[in-house]
C-alpha cells in the first residue's frame, strides 16, 4: 500500500510511477470501488491510499508528479521525480501538466463502496430522534 498527500498549496497534481499501475482504494479516509491507473490527480490537502503491485523486473522506476494546469495562471509547473528502486534504471514520461482528459478520467473513477460487490451496511430504519436549535 502506498499513501499519497498531496501538501503541496493551491495545485492539484498528478502522480505516476514508470511500468506501474496503481489501484485506488481510499480517497481522503473514505474507501471507495477500486480502480487501476498509471495516473492519479490529488488535489491539496487530500490523501490517496493505493495498491501496487511490484510485479516488474528488478529496475529502478522513476515516480513523477507534476501540477495540473487547467487555466492560464502562471504556476510553478516543475515536473518532480524520485525513484522506487528495485535495481537498475527505468524510464518514464512524466505526467501531463495541463491534461483535463486525464484529470476527468481519474474523477470519474471515484464511486461509492454502495453496490453488490462492496455492500455499505446502512441502517435501513431510524431507532433515534434527534433536535437541534441553536440561538
């Protein structure tokens, strides 16, 4: 499992790792259907919770994140990168900067756990009553 946050202050960014795809399973402390992508968007603030499967050769595979520009305000569009380290070099192209397709696909992906095969166990009848009224 791999924990992505995003601390960076007013960008959302897109996060990948070379020849690797990653299952989404919790956005923000709210679990959700999983999903694969090679991509991810996270916005500031908010924390991702995905899957990997290290099933590649031996390599070392860059991790690259970059800003998602989506208007014509000047940003700080560096593409950041890092390194898993199995052994070995890999190669990756970096994430897009300025891709609303990719963004639009990765939000379109978040779904509730509410179905068939991830069951959300809400009560189905009110036992308590609650009132509220502030001065």
């Amino acid at each position: 499992m791999l924990r992505i946050v995003n601390a960076a202050l007013n960008e959302e960014l897109f996060f990948r790792i070379a020849n690797h795809k990653l299952i989404v399973v919790e956005v923000d402390a709210v679990y959700v259907k999983p999903f694969t992508t090679n991509t991810i968007l996270i916005s500031p603030g908010q924390t991702t919770n995905t899957i990997i499967t290290t099933t590649q050769k031996v390599h070392k595979y860059l991790v690259a994140v970059s800003p998602f520009m989506d208007a014509p305000i000047v940003v700080d569009n560096l593409t950041i990168t890092a390194s898993l380290h199995y052994s070995g070099v890999h190669q990756v192209s970096p994430p897009p900067q300025n891709s609303t397709k990719v963004a639009n696909n990765f939000i379109n992906f978040l779904k509730s756990l509410n179905s068939l095969k991830y069951p959300a166990k809400v009560p189905l009848t009110v036992d308590n009553s609650l009132f509220s009224q502030l001065d």
